[in-house]
C-alpha cells in the first residue's frame, strides 16, 4: 500500500490544506485508532474524501493529533503533497 502520511496537531475548527500535485487523490484525516486500522487494512473512518482540485481542505472536528494520509487508492499514478495546518481565529 503506498500512501504519503503527515501528522498535525490541531484544535478544533483548524483548517488542514493539502496542495496536491499530480494526480487527483484521496487525503484522510484520521485519528491514531483509524490510521492503525487502515494500515492493517481494516475497515476505517476519516474525514476528507476524494479531491479532483487543490487545495483540499478538511476540518479538524476536535483537538488532537491527527493523521493525514494522501493515496491514489486504486488509481494509476503519482502525487505529491503539502500539508499546511491554518489555525481558527
């Protein structure tokens, strides 16, 4: 399984922005249970989806340390990425 993975600390009503380059991809906010889950290849939840356009933006939903995993799922094709955190006001 090949993925980019970035962690962040966040607060609640943070802002995570991933600029994508290359292909469109899938970006993941996950917390530390769910990226374990999903690098065992479990069944998994996150935040984000699939995004065609950058940025993606995802809401942090709560404090925490937070997982953010960049893949292609099943696609063809490379992407890089950059993860920036914009804190709320």
């Amino acid at each position: 399984m090949n993925f980019l993975h970035y962690e962040v600390s966040a607060q609640s009503g943070d802002v995570i922005q991933v600029l994508l380059a290359g292909n469109a991809a899938y970006v993941r906010l996950m917390d530390d249970n769910n990226f374990h889950r999903y690098r065992s290849g479990q069944h998994f939840q996150f935040y984000g989806g699939y995004f065609k356009q950058s940025p993606a933006i995802v809401n942090a939903p709560s404090a925490g340390r937070w997982h953010v995993v960049v893949d292609l799922a099943d696609q063809v094709g490379r992407v890089n990425a950059e993860v920036r955190l914009l804190r709320s006001a």
